[in-house]
C-alpha cells in the first residue's frame, strides 16, 4: 500500500471480518465496517455499508445471520477424504465410459462399425454419463483443493457429456 499510495492519506477503509478461512471462502462475514473521510466530498463519496451500529465514524454492519449460514455451509463441507471416497466411485465408472468411447470410436476408425452402430452405442451410455454430471452429492461448498478437484471432474463429466450429446444430436 505504502509504495502505491506514498504519504497520502487514506479516504476510505473497508473492513471485512471472519472467524476462519472457510468464512472467507463462502463471504460469511462476522460484520463488515467501513470508514469513509469526513471531509471526502459528496460527490466523491462512496456508499456506505447501512450498518447496524457506528463507532465514531466507523460504520459497522453486523451479519445477524452468521451463525446459521455458518451451520448451513458446514451441513454441504467435508475433508479431503471423504469427498475422495464420495468421488472415486464415480470417476471409476467415467473413467470406464471413456475407455469404452475411444474404443467404440477405434471400432468406427477402423472400419469395423457403422457411423450408426457408434452412435448407438453412445448413445445407450448418455442417460448414466448425464446422471453423473448433474449429481448433486458432489457438493461445491468444500475446501478450495476439494473445490479445485471437484472443478476438474466436473469438466470431464461435461466433457464427456458433450461428446455424448454430439453423437446424440448427429443421430
């Protein structure tokens, strides 16, 4: 702050307040304050927070629902492991429906099927492929490196949706 802003003084100071990283992470603020320069003009003014209680003229919002958000946040959280072991079974059965894509589509390459025989097939693994994506066991309210892990599966159970739905359509 110092090397951008030099010797000017701030104008205004935002303030938000967590218990823990998983409060961050969700933007379940204790309460969020606000100081704005009293002599920062009208016009330059941001908009303060409407909080619930002043300090001199620090503006405080209070969350009076963050104990419940709190307990409903950690009802969808979960450690590595058990979102790991919720996982794995699914990915073992996608992982299969992709070996046997590439296979039926080797089988296509080659010479061996019909462009409708491959379509068929594929179309005969879609319903389970798009049951997978839309399963909402895999819960997004974890732990960022769950978060991320769960992101990359989630794209590979798109991705294997929208190759199923392109055989689907052409079909």
């Amino acid at each position: 702050m110092k090397a951008r802003w030099g010797k000017n003084p701030a104008h205004v100071v935002w303030l938000f307040i967590a218990y823990d990283l998983e409060d961050i992470q969700n933007a379940n603020w204790v309460c969020r304050t606000c100081w704005i320069d009293p002599s920062l003009t009208k016009d330059m003014r941001p908009v303060g927070l409407n909080g619930n209680e002043k300090l001199g003229d620090i503006e405080i919002l209070w969350n009076d629902d963050y104990k419940p958000h709190k307990n409903f946040f950690e009802t969808f959280s979960g450690t590595k492991e058990e979102f790991l072991g919720a996982i794995q079974p699914i990915l073992n059965e996608m992982i299969e429906f992709a070996k046997r894509a590439i296979e039926y589509f080797e089988e296509y390459r080659r010479g061996n099927i019909p462009e409708e025989e491959l379509i068929l097939r594929m179309q005969k693994m879609e319903p389970r492929v798009t049951e997978f994506y839309c399963n909402q066991e895999i819960s997004l309210c974890l732990p960022k490196t769950v978060r991320t892990m769960t992101k990359l599966a989630r794209i590979f159970l798109l991705l294997s949706t929208i190759c199923f739905s392109i055989f689907l359509k052409e079909g």
